[in-house]
C-alpha cells in the first residue's frame, strides 16, 4: 500500500539535512571564503588554472630532475605527479630524470589568507615534494614553503618561511613535525599567513608558526616534485621509479568580511 505521507517526510528529512549543512560543499570553511580550488575531478590538467612545470625557468639547488609537461595523470579525483627515469634535455643539459611542477603564477595570486593542499608524498631517497608560495613580482629570496618533506625521512614535514635581512642577504625561519608516515595516507597541509604571522597546519592542528619579517604582497602557488638536490641526495638503490606525488585537493581562502 502506497504510503501519501511518504514523499513529505522524505522532503522534509532533506531540508533538514541541508539546513543542518549535510550537503555544504566539501571546500567550505567557517569563517572564509574560497577564492581558488582543484578538486582534480577531470580527467586531464585544468591549463586555465595552472602553468605546467617551472615558471621562472631556474635550475635550483643541484636538483636531478627535468620539469616535463607530461609528468602529470589526472585521475579518480587525484592529480598524479610522477618521477620517472627517462632521458629529457633542460637546463641547457641532458638528463635522466624527468618530474612536473604546476603553479598559478599570471592565473592566480593572493595576499595573505588560508593555503592548503591534501596530498599524499612519495617515499624513497632523493623524492622531494613540496607545495610553497612565490611573490609577484618575483623578489628573492622572499619566500613561504607550505611544506616539504623528503623521502627518506616520510614522516617528517618541514615548514619554512624565507626573507631577506637588512643586508638582503637570505635568512631562514622555520621548524619541523614528525607524525604519521606521510606516503602512506593522504594529510591536509596549510597556512594561515596574516600581517602578523604565518601559521602551519597539518590535518588541522597547528604545528608551527613565525612572526618573523611576514612577507605582504600577491604571492602565487607552486606544487612540485623534485629529485635528488643538495638537501635530499640523490635516489639510491633502493629508491622506487616512478616516484609519485598524489594530490587531493589544492584550496585557497580569504578571510570572510
């Protein structure tokens, strides 16, 4: 028998369910207002909200890898970024490591706010992932890493703010968190830069913070995934090919008035 209240609790149930904020969208924040967003549900990168690969065209830190622009899988709502060993020429050079970088410099750029990533790193020697933020105009060495970690040591992630001195000479300010192994989950990664401070997260508690020469201006977003260097070291032999940078999401948020 065909129930005539059936339909009006089912209505009334959803409306409940929405007033209760069941069907927000998963990007919403109390208290901001998202200015920028990749969910990554596509099927290929979206080239009207990212430049693939370096935007400035540098060779840092005796880094091994090429930025290629087909270093990159979009695929079940996660952005693949793979180190492979292949040859590829950059830098002026040939090499045999080839890995991607994404930014939204000359497409997106924001001062001050809320800047997150969810991500999974890749393990192993030498991987080197990391999501930072870039001044407009470029102003060395001014400078917010987000996070990086290094495949050898997974369930580390440093944060690190860099800005000149008096002297213009680079200074550094930053700390480090030990918790999870972060290749083998996925964590949310974040800043809170103010006027006053910046302030890290990882998965929503706060890991670290400075206070130290904050940095004002548009600044844009960088994703990466580099390969040996002089911090990491280069792979070794138990090193895995491709290393693979996962990522989630990539969120950005004002302040709400």
């Amino acid at each position: 028998m065909r129930n005539p209240f059936r339909n009006t609790f089912v209505l009334t149930a959803l409306l409940v369910f929405v007033a209760a904020g069941g069907l927000a969208g998963p990007a919403e924040r109390p208290g901001w207002k998202l200015t920028f967003d990749d969910e990554f549900d596509g099927t290929s990168l979206d080239l009207n909200k990212w430049k693939r690969n370096d935007p400035w065209g540098w060779e840092l830190n005796t880094e091994m890898e090429a930025y290629v622009p087909d270093a990159f899988e979009v695929r079940g709502g996660v952005l693949r970024i793979k180190a492979q060993k292949r040859l590829a020429f950059y830098g002026g050079k040939w090499r045999s490591i080839t890995s991607g970088m994404i930014s939204t410099v000359g497409k997106f750029s924001q001062e001050y706010g809320r800047f997150e990533i969810r991500c999974r790193a890749p393990k192993g020697k030498g991987m080197w992932p990391g999501f930072w933020l870039l001044p407009i105009p470029r102003a060395v060495p001014w400078e917010i890493d987000v996070l990086e970690i290094l495949g050898h040591e997974p369930n580390k992630v440093y944060m690190t703010q860099h800005y000149p001195d008096a002297q213009k000479k680079n200074q550094t300010h930053g700390g480090s968190w030990s918790g999870p192994d972060f290749s083998a989950d996925f964590h949310e990664f974040a800043i809170e830069w103010s006027p006053q401070r910046i302030v890290w997260f990882v998965d929503g508690v706060e890991r670290f913070r400075s206070e130290a020469d904050v940095p004002k201006g548009q600044m844009f977003v960088i994703v990466n995934l580099a390969v040996g260097g002089s911090w990491p070291g280069p792979p070794d032999a138990q090193t895995k090919f491709p290393g693979v940078m996962e990522v989630d999401y990539v969120r950005v948020y004002q302040k709400a008035q």
